[in-house]
C-alpha cells in the first residue's frame, strides 16, 4: 500500500505508470515489474521520490509496483508499502 504521505509524489507518473501497467506490466510478476520499473522509471523516482523518503531507487520501484497496481484496480500481495 501506498501510503497518503507518498501518493502526491507518485502521482505525476500515474498516467505513464497506468499505461506501462496496461500494455506490458500486467503480464509480470511482481520481481520482474519491480526491475522493469526501476530501469524505465528510475531517473524520475530518484528525482520526484525518493529523496523525500531517503529511499533507494529499488525501494521506490516498490511504491511505484504498489501504485500502479491500485490504479489498475488490481489487489497488492505480500510487500512492504511507501
């Protein structure tokens, strides 16, 4: 779960994280959609994330796995929330 305090910050990717999820995310499991988010996203979570959160690019891609799944209406497994 992403927490209230951290969901501004993912939300200026929430459109780009909605259409990664739609057209490629959605047939990954979650360690492959934490890697391909950390590659694809990961120079803008270092900027618009992280660093309010003192978390590593990985920790963000977490975030990012859990916000994308909750805009896609999908249920979140198992992993530490942002």
């Amino acid at each position: 779960m992403v927490t209230l305090k951290a969901r501004p910050y993912y939300a200026s990717m929430a459109d780009d994280l909605l259409a990664f999820y739609n057209t490629e995310g959605k047939y990954l499991n979650d360690m492959e959609l934490f890697i391909r988010i950390a590659k694809k996203f990961g120079d803008r979570m270092l900027i618009d994330v992280c660093p309010f959160f003192d978390l590593d690019q990985l920790e963000c891609a977490v975030g990012a796995v859990h916000f994308m799944k909750e805009l896609a209406g999908v249920e979140v497994h198992n992993c530490a929330g942002v």
